[in-house]
C-alpha cells in the first residue's frame, strides 16, 4: 500500500509549494540538456522505484510532441499523468485527480496546456464553421467551446488567447471540485495552470 501521507523520498512531508518547485526544477534540467533520469525506463529502474509516492499530478494534453515525464525530468513514482485532448476534463479525470490527492496525499494538480494544441484548433474551426464533427470528437470540441467563445472564435490571435483560457477555466473547474475545495482552501493542496512551449522546452506558469 501506498503512503497517504504525499511524502517525499527523503520522508518530509511535502507541501503544494515544495513539491511545485520539485516539479519546475525537472523542467529546468529538461530544458538545460541535463537531465537526471533520463531515459532510464529499465526494469531495474522501475523496480528501485519502490512503493507508489507521487508528489503531483500532471493533467496534459496527448499531443505526442509533450512526453510528461520527459519534459518535467520524472522518473517511476514520482508523479501522476493523465492525458486527454487538450486536457478536456470529464467525470473519469475528475475521479483519478480526487483519488490521487485524496488517497495518495498528492500536495500538487498541474493542468498543463500548450502552443499549436491541435484540439484547440479544432474547437475554433467548429465555431467559425458551423459544422460539429461527429462521433466523440464532438464532446471534445463542446468542452472546450466556452474558452473560443470568450476569447472570440474570429479574433486573429484567438488559437494562444483560447489555450490559455482554456487551461485557466479547467484550473478553475479543479479548484471547484466538490473532493478538491476544501484542501484547496486549507492550503493543503495547490492547482497551477501552466503552458509549455513547443520551440524551447519549457514551461511557464499562468497567473503566477
């Protein structure tokens, strides 16, 4: 069994901030070509892993071009992933993020966006067209509507304008989350909003 507790390698228990800072500094040696893990995905790797202690969940977009762990520099059992398109939330994520921070004492929920996001796009087309894909591509498009929609589906900068609002209102949505407020108040927990950046590898934080 896993530790409920969200505690670190070292046996602290870790903060929404420490844990946010862990996260960046990944990011940092990601970027510098200097990772410490690598692409050390051996079954002698997975193994030294030991039990299941996550310190964040990280909620991106399934664009093949943003590897989660890769890009953050994690290795086995240090964070969570969970990808859908344009990390679309629906009741099966909401039930994974809330199982994660309430069973395993995950301190972190990152949701991470990112440029030239493909099922962004595909939400402004449907806008500007009219014409609703079929089949559940629709459900994708619907739930990130209300992001074009604010930012204006014919503004000429509305695909960056929509990712980041996109982003923003499912941090908003995770923040609202019925299992999430309450830690989230108590500073228990944290919820960020970030993009990463397709052309330099790295990850900046909304609103921070």
């Amino acid at each position: 069994m896993s530790s409920p507790h969200g505690t670190s390698a070292g046996g602290g228990r870790r903060t929404p901030r420490s844990a946010l800072v862990e996260l960046l500094a990944g990011n940092r040696r990601f970027v510098s070509g200097r990772p410490v893990h690598g692409h050390d995905v051996t079954a002698a790797a997975a193994v030294a892993s030991g039990d299941q202690q996550p310190y964040a969940v990280v909620l991106g977009c399934i664009d093949s071009r943003v590897p989660l762990e890769a890009i953050f520099d994690q290795t086995f059992g240090s964070i969570c992933v969970i990808r859908t398109g344009a990390h679309v939330l629906d009741r099966a994520v909401h039930g994974s993020i809330e199982f994660v921070v309430g069973q395993l004492g995950v301190p972190l929920v990152m949701v991470l966006g990112h440029e030239r996001c493909g099922a962004v796009a595909s939400a402004i087309d449907t806008l500007r067209s009219g014409e609703r894909p079929g089949g559940a591509l629709a459900y994708l498009v619907d739930q990130i509507a209300p992001a074009v929609t604010e930012v204006g589906a014919d503004d000429p900068r509305a695909h960056p304008m929509a990712v980041r609002r996109h982003v923003r209102r499912t941090v908003a949505a995770l923040r609202a989350d019925e299992l999430l407020s309450e830690p989230v108040a108590e500073g228990r927990v944290d919820v960020v909003g970030a993009l990463y950046d397709l052309a330099t590898g790295e990850v900046a934080l909304l609103d921070r």
